[in-house]
C-alpha cells in the first residue's frame, strides 16, 4: 500500500483501499474486455450484471423486504428534498419534519414548495446540539409521513432509536447508511447519497415501498422526477451513474467481508467510544453533540479558541490527518470517521490531540 493520509473528510470521503486499486485497473480494462467499465454501454450484459448484483448486496446486506424497490438515481441526496414531497405531497397535503440541523432546514424549504408542513422539533436555539426523544414532538394525525435525518454530519449528532410513529417514516441517511443494523420494515422511505459509506459521490440510493410508488399525483411531476419510472424501469430509465454503481457494488462486497452492517455496527462504535473518551477525558476538547445525541459517524468538537483549532487542523494535516476542520457554518473541528475509516487513524488522532493539549493546554 502506498503512503496515504488518514482521511477525516465528511464526504466524499475514504475508501477501502482494496476497493480503489480493483477500480484503478477495472477502469482501464474490465473483466479483460478489451474496455473501462466506465466506457461500456449502460445496456450492456456486463453493466447490467454489476448493477443488478450491486443492487442484491444492498438488499442483503440492509436486510431490504420484498415490497420495497431499491433505486440508484442522481441529483444527489438534495434531489430527494424536493422529489419526496414532489411525490407524496401531491394536493397539499401535510408532514411532520423534525429540524435537528441543515441539512433537515434545506428539505424543510423544499418541502414547502409542495404542502403545509409542520416542523415538530427544532434544536437550532442549541445550536442543534441534540435530537429529540419520542416524548419531544407530536405529529399532526393528517401528517403523510415524519421526516428526520438520522444522522446530523455537521452538528455530529446522530438518533440513537429511530422515531416510532405510526406515520410512514421517511429517514435522510446519507450520513450513516450501513454504519449499524436498521429495520427497514419501520420506514416508508430512506435515501442516502453514497459519498460518505457506500462509494463514490455520484449516485443517490433510495429504498421505497412499494404502496408509495402510486401517491404520485397524475399531473404536474416530471417524468424523470418519478418514483415510479425509476422503479419500473430497474433504475435505467436514463443513463444511470454507472460507475458510482459499480464502485457502490464494491464497497458493498468489501462490507460484506467484513461481516456485514451488524459486525461493522460494532466497529464503529469501537472507533467512537476511543475518540469521545479522549474528548472526555482531556479538559481542552470540548464536544459539540450532547451526550446521548452523539454520533459515532462524524465527532464535533471545539478547542478553548479558534486560534488554536486553525493550529490543531495545521498541525494534524502536516502529520497526515486530513479533513478535521469543522463545517464553515459552526466551526471548530470534526473528525468523519466513516465504515471505511481505519481504527488506527482514531488512535493516531487521539495520540495527536494529547501531545497537543499538553503542548498549548
Ligand atoms: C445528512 C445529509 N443529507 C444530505 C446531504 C446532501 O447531499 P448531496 O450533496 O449528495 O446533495 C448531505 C451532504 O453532506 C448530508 O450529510
């Protein structure tokens, strides 16, 4: 392996590195072919077979029940702020939308485009330093679905427990998709851009069920802007983003390997736990998230000034830990320690950050 920096982006963000050498060499020559897997036809038996199996994996691997479609569109996970209330909103109707951080307030404005929408909760006065409890929020009985985003990759707060509401759950989780075992039969809708646990930016992955698909309204949504013609199709109405497909397929296999959502589940909480003790533990780091809201995919924390958190990421970056700078809107740091990234890094920043506490605390 060659020499590579331990990547704490938020997304995109590390891969497997077994992952990014098998796609180095299926980009040039796939399969022995003669072509790049990004030069062949979408239509193609090759194409479609990698489709098709990294499509089975996502279903295996996230234990998907039958009466569900798994899509693979684009637009990125924004495309879904304004596709979902597009399609299930349809005569003004009404949602429930729990706001626990940006990316919740941006499909809150979306979604306003389409209906009369209740936002339940908001932490924003705490700088969206938490999510709620059940007990927080009630949702409105007309309500067509709860919204809320699992997993807050700026603020770094993630919902330990999903909401339970007998409203169809629809769940933004493009930030910890396969980072710890889900029911899927609770949700009606979940979504994720790949860009942080499953591949490459590129490619948006939507699991749908089934009844949901035939809530669109007849007029006024484009064709492309459809569940439906996504699903019918197998996700090939259009062009689709092959080659986000095919390294999604892979990270999937890697997954898989690696004993699945479950085993990875545990790792990750590994992985966290060393960091946030070490947050805890050192009176110089302080966490964004409060405790029993804290996320184990992206970890927010603030140094005693800004002087020193510019010094801290400076000083990180030069030893090969890259990407710790906080969001531009709250600041401070953040470490995006995804499925793909390795317990090794954790324990390299955590050394870095008590030799640089005892240097400048
Ligand atoms: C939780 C969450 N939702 C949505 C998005 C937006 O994703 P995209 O850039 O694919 O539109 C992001 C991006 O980081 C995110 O973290």
């Amino acid at each position: 392996m060659p020499d590579r920096v331990y990547n704490f982006n938020p997304g995109p963000s590390t891969l497997p590195y077994p992952v990014l050498q098998e796609a180095a060499k299926d980009i040039v020559n796939f399969h022995d072919r003669g072509m790049g897997i990004i030069e062949m036809s979408h239509r193609s038996k090759e194409f479609m077979a990698v489709a098709a199996e990294a499509e089975a994996l996502v279903r295996e691997l996230m234990g998907i029940p039958d009466n569900y479609k798994v899509l693979f569109l684009q637009g990125g996970a924004s495309t879904q702020f304004f596709m979902i209330p597009m399609n299930l909103l349809g005569g003004n109707k009404r949602a429930t939308y729990l706001n626990t951080g940006a990316w919740s307030g941006k499909a809150i404005k979306e979604a306003r485009l389409f209906g009369e929408i209740d936002v339940a909760y908001s932490s924003q006065e705490a700088k969206f330093n938490r999510v709620p409890k059940d007990d927080e929020y009630t949702v409105h009985p007309d309500s067509e679905y709860l919204y809320f985003v699992s997993n807050n990759t700026i603020y770094g707060t993630q919902f330990p427990e999903f909401p339970d509401t007998p409203t169809t759950l629809i769940a933004d989780m493009s930030s910890d998709i396969m980072s710890r075992p889900v029911d899927v039969n609770r949700f009606g809708l979940i979504f994720a851009g790949a860009q942080k646990n499953m591949g490459p930016a590129g490619v948006t992955v939507v699991i749908i069920r089934d009844d949901l698909l035939e809530r669109t309204p007849e007029a006024a949504v484009p064709t492309m802007l459809r569940y439906k013609t996504h699903a019918d199709k197998g996700s090939m109405f259009n062009t689709p983003p092959c080659f986000a497909i095919y390294c999604l397929g892979l990270v999937m296999k890697w997954l898989k390997d690696r004993g699945g959502v479950e085993a990875i589940g545990k790792i990750n909480a590994a992985k966290a736990a060393i960091l946030y003790d070490a947050i805890d533990g050192i009176d110089f780091y302080r966490g964004h998230a409060e405790k029993d809201s804290r996320s184990n995919m992206n970890i927010s924390f603030n140094l005693p000034t800004p002087e020193l958190e510019t010094q801290f990421v400076a000083e990180a970056t030069a030893a090969g830990l890259v990407g710790l700078k906080g969001h531009r809107s709250i600041g401070g740091c953040r470490a995006s320690i995804y499925n793909a990234f390795p317990r090794e890094g954790v324990e390299k920043l955590v050394a870095f950050m008590d030799n640089f506490a005892r240097s400048n605390g």
